[in-house]
C-alpha cells in the first residue's frame, strides 16, 4: 500500500547509519523481546541520549527496504516493531471519532459539563483531545488516526468505526449523514494515497474566524444558574441557526457546498458504501452510542440505513429509584424496549453500566448487575463497567459537599467488580472496566485505571473464574487449529433465542465466535420474514490484512465460515427458510461469498436450496 503521506526522508538520512544498524539487529532476531529491543535501541542513542520512537523504526525500514539497504519487504519485521499490539489483537483496528459539542436530552447529575466537549465527555480524556485537536472534524480525525496507526504499524484495512459524544439520536439527521460520509471520504482517501487534510485544516482555519466560539480555550463551566444546554446553545446558537439554513439552500440548489457543509443526502451516503465494500481500508463495523429513550422501531430502521452495526446504550442502572434519584430522565422500561427493538434489528448490545451512582449500594449494584443478564429483557453482548466518578463540573458535587454521596472505598469497589467478574457469561465482552478519566478530572474516589487488573488477580487468588469474551480472547499467540472445538452457549432473551457459538481450546480461549438470533416474534420489518438472524462474527488473533494467513495465527483461516455453516445448520433445524446477515459495508463483499444476497437493509441467504 503506498501512501501520499511520506515520511520525512531528510531526517530518516540523516540517521541512516543508526537506523540500519538497529533495523539489522532486529532482522537478525525473529525472537526479538521488547527488552532486548529496548537494549537495541540504548545502543544507538538518537542525538546521543534519546531513544528512537517506533514509528521512527517503522518508517525506516518501509523507507530503507524500498531503497534496497535492507532485504526485501517482510511484514513479519513491522509486527516485531509494531507499538502496542494490543489495539489491533482482537481482529480488526478501533478508530474513535467524537462528534461536535451539542445539546443533549439528558439531565443525569453524574455527567461532567466541560462546554469545549459533547456532553460527558472531557478535553483531557485521550480520544477528545485528539477530537478537539481535528476541531470535531469526521474527515480529519478518521485520516489522521488512520495515519497515527499505520506509522506505528497496525493494519489499516479494517477498521471498526467508532463514533462517540453525546446522544447520536438527537442530532439533526442531515449532520449525521454528513459525519459519516465524511468518515468514508477520509478511508477511501486514505487508502488511494489521497491527502485532503491541509485543504480542511485552511477551511477550518476560516470557519473558526468566521465562528470565535470554536475557539474557547477555557472550560467556562456553566453556573447554577445555566444548564450545559443553554450554554452551548448560546455558544454555538448562530451556527447551528446557520447549519440549517444552509442545509436548506443547498437541498433547493441555491448554494454549493464544501467539505465542511455539514450537509449530505442518503445518495452520496449509500455511493459512498458502495465504493467502501472493495476498498483499501473497509469499515467492518460501525458504532454510535445513544440513549434508551430515544430508541424507537423507526430510529434502529434508520440507523441500520446509516451503515451501523453496533450500538453503545446507557443502561447505567436496572432499578427506577436510582434513575429517578439521578435525573437520568427515564425507567427501565424504556431501556427494556430499545434492547427489544435492538436485538429484532440484528444490532450488537455494547450496554454501560454504572455502579456508585447516588441512591446505590455496594450489595444493590451486584443485585443489579445480576439482574442485567438473569432477566431476558437485557443480557447485553457487550459491556463498559464505569463506577460513577465525582467531577467537579457535574451536579453530583453539590450531593458530595452535602453528604448526601461518597465514593465507594477501595475495598467495596473491588468486592463489586470481583462478584460482577464472576457473574458474566461467556458471551459477553468487558470491553472496558474504568472509564480513562484523568486523575486530575476525578475530585474524589478510584483514580486508577488498571482495576481490571487488580480484579483478575483477586480472582485468580480465590480461585475464581470470570467467563468474559476479552478474558478469554486469543489475541497474538499462536493456536493449533486441531486444538480447536465448538462450543454452543443458548439463552433466551425477549424476542429471540439467542445462540453464542465459540471456537475454543481445551483452556476455553476464544479464537472466533458468532452470535445467532432465532426470532420468537414478528419481525421489525418485512425483509426479515421468517428469517433467522446473524448479529455479529468475529474472529480474534493479531489483525491481518484482508486474504492473508499467517502460520498459527486465527484469522483467513476459514473459522468464520465454519461457524456460518453452523449457523446454517441450526437456523434449517429450526424451521427458518432465511438467514440473515447484518453486514457491516465492509464485510458485503465477504458474505456475498458464502451464499448471501443483497437486501435492502441486510443480507440474506435462501436456506430452502
């Protein structure tokens, strides 16, 4: 893949001679340890004392294996020097964009108020500051974490779309239109070499002058006598007033538009997934976060239309009390329904869960958490556990300096999660225990965000066992294929029985898994009549990049497959006469090869044949 974004080859020259020799060590080692690399890199001190970076290394040897310094290209070498593993060991590579500060539905007394963020969100949590550095731009962020991952060596050819900030639902529709088109402009761009940034940043430059309010550099908190939302309003009132005149002018051909008319149709949209479904970097999952009251059948109708296939829900608690003593501004039921109307769509469950929050108690948040998966209504595929932080900015101080809230001890906060660690099944991921709150953001309470750790040791030291996805995931070792058995996990939820199969080996780690809905209940809409559902396959291992298999490693090694043949299997067992598929844009073309069919919304795959 050849890149229009080069690296700078007047400094990589200029230590040409430390670079080779660092480089040749390190083809000379295909057991390279982090340590001995560090001692490598010691050894060649850049400007006599510092340490070159890794994407410094990365750069040379793409630049000095085209030069023919260095044996040709192996990917293998990228991989031993590549930053962070992790980020990428589940599959597929996360890139995280937020969305413009605007005014949310919510009046929850435990979120933050920084007016420089959507709301929750913090200037100083990583991805915002990323976020407000690209001036909330979809193109910008998207091409320039695409460009981050790639100079530090991950793979950059599927990619999982995450959009945060706010409540995705109350946004106007033509914006969300727009973030995402943009989102696919800048893969697209991306992955042909094409670089439009500096274009963007200079009309970024002229919006900001043209709308000072962009650029606030103090938190300005609003007072008890302004909500968040009369502040942004205020703050961004012309611009918004002018966003939608704009858009209007152009859908009445009285104006034209450039990259940052916040304006798209649902054409340029749908042109734009179409050129995704064969190119170079692929969206093989995207996810928008939003709330349980404003989910409805015509909102997951929608948002599928928009290419999504997951969606982020706050549940923070199951019990009215605490909702209500927390202003979260709706009951369970209504988180009740939009899981019902969720799951009937195909879409991944990504729920949030808070335990700490005012009205709670160490014993009522396991009671709770129990709950979440005891009862049909929830059961979620995936999890974010965020004990409630006290943030000044956020209503909760005024409960705190009252005495009417505290922070749950050290102790009780481990008891919580160890006995939630233990009461997760198999086929739920913990994606994230700890929200990355800074500890300068956090007045009182946990500031440590490797608690997930602490409560695996606690497990481990009792003897206990957490079922978890993330626990269990495959990651970067290497598995024998032969070691390799499917396991089924059913369960039932409110309109479906739900099947969890799993490669796994003897020890239970995960190498693949796909979730199979079998509808109890009309369908949401007639293209899923009598119509068995996939909601989600995955395969873990180290991302590679698409039609390549690496020795020992779980990915293009036809995992996926056999369990969508499974799949098959089960779905004609029980009477369907279609399977159906909730394709990401990105995966189109790969289940066009196992026999399904373009649909409206989905795919779908005759199983009368």
């Amino acid at each position: 893949m050849t890149y229009k974004t080069a690296p700078n080859l007047d400094e990589l020259e200029l230590y040409r001679e430390s670079l080779l020799a660092i480089l040749r060590q390190v083809l000379n080692m295909p057991e390279l340890a982090q340590k001995q690399l560090e001692r490598i890199l010691k050894s060649y001190p850049k400007d006599g004392s510092g340490l070159f970076r890794r994407d410094e290394l990365i750069r040379a040897y793409r630049h000095f294996t085209e030069m023919g310094d260095l044996p040709t290209f192996d990917k293998t070498i990228v991989e031993r020097l590549r930053l962070k593993p992790v980020r990428t060991s589940s599959g597929v590579t996360p890139v995280t964009v937020l969305t413009k500060p605007f005014p949310c539905p919510g009046t929850c007394i435990f979120c933050p108020n920084d007016i420089r963020m959507p709301k929750s969100y913090l200037s100083d949590e990583p991805g915002a500051q990323r976020a407000e550095a690209n001036a909330f731009d979809p193109y910008l962020q998207t091409y320039r974490r695409l460009l981050a991952l790639y100079n530090t060596g991950h793979p950059t050819d599927k990619i999982e779309m995450i959009i945060l900030g706010g409540t995705w639902s109350f946004y106007p529709e033509t914006y969300q239109i727009w973030f995402i088109k943009r989102i696919f402009d800048a893969l697209h761009d991306f992955g042909n070499g094409v670089d439009h940034t500096a274009e963007v940043e200079s009309l970024l430059l002229e919006h900001s002058q043209l709308h000072p309010a962009r650029n606030i550099t103090t938190i300005n908190m609003p007072g008890h006598d302004q909500t968040y939302n009369q502040v942004v309003q205020n703050i961004y009132r012309d611009e918004m007033y002018r966003s939608r005149e704009q858009a209007h002018a152009i859908e009445l051909g009285l104006t034209e538009r450039t990259p940052m008319t916040e304006f798209a149709t649902w054409d340029e949209l749908e042109t734009a997934h179409r050129e995704n479904e064969n190119a170079v970097c692929r969206c093989v999952g995207l996810v928008i976060e939003t709330r349980p009251d404003h989910i409805s059948e015509e909102e997951v109708l929608r948002i599928r239309r928009l290419g999504c296939t997951k969606v982020q829900i706050g549940f923070q608690s199951l019990n009215d009390e605490v909702l209500r003593l927390n202003k979260r501004g709706h009951e369970v039921a209504a988180t009740r329904r939009a899981v019902k109307l969720l799951r009937q769509a195909g879409f991944k469950i990504h729920a949030h869960w808070m335990p700490n929050l005012y009205g709670s108690s160490p014993e009522a948040d396991i009671e709770d958490y129990a709950r979440m998966f005891n009862d049909p209504d929830f059961r979620p595929d995936e999890l974010k556990v965020y004990p409630c932080s006290l943030i000044e900015s956020a209503e909760l101080m005024d409960y705190y300096q009252r005495g009417e809230w505290r922070p749950y001890t050290h102790e009780e906060l481990l008891g919580v999660l160890t006995a939630c660690f233990q009461l997760t099944p198999d086929y739920c991921r913990l994606t994230r225990v700890i929200r990355d709150i800074p500890g300068t953001d956090i007045v009182v309470g946990n500031k440590m965000t490797n608690f997930r750790e602490l409560v695996q040791q606690e497990l481990a030291q009792n003897g206990s066992y957490t079922g978890d996805i993330r626990s269990r995931e495959i990651r970067h070792r290497n598995v024998a294929l032969d070691r390799l058995f499917l396991d089924e996990v059913w369960y039932t939820s409110n309109c479906s029985d739900e099947v969890f199969l799993q490669y796994i080996t003897p020890e239970r780690q995960i190498a693949g898994f796909l979730r199979l809905s079998l509808p109890t209940e009309p369908p949401i809409t007639p293209e899923l009549e009598n119509a068995a559902m996939i909601r989600e396959v995955h395969v873990y291992g180290q991302s590679i990049e698409i039609g390549e298999a690496l020795a020992g490693k779980s990915q293009h090694v036809g995992l996926g497959k056999q369990l969508i043949e499974r799949a098959v299997e089960i779905a004609r067992e029980r009477g369907y006469q279609q399977l159906a598929v909730i394709s990401a844009i990105g995966t189109r073309e790969y289940y066009r090869k196992r026999g399904f069919a373009d649909g409206q919304l989905y795919q779908l795959r005759d199983l009368r044949e």
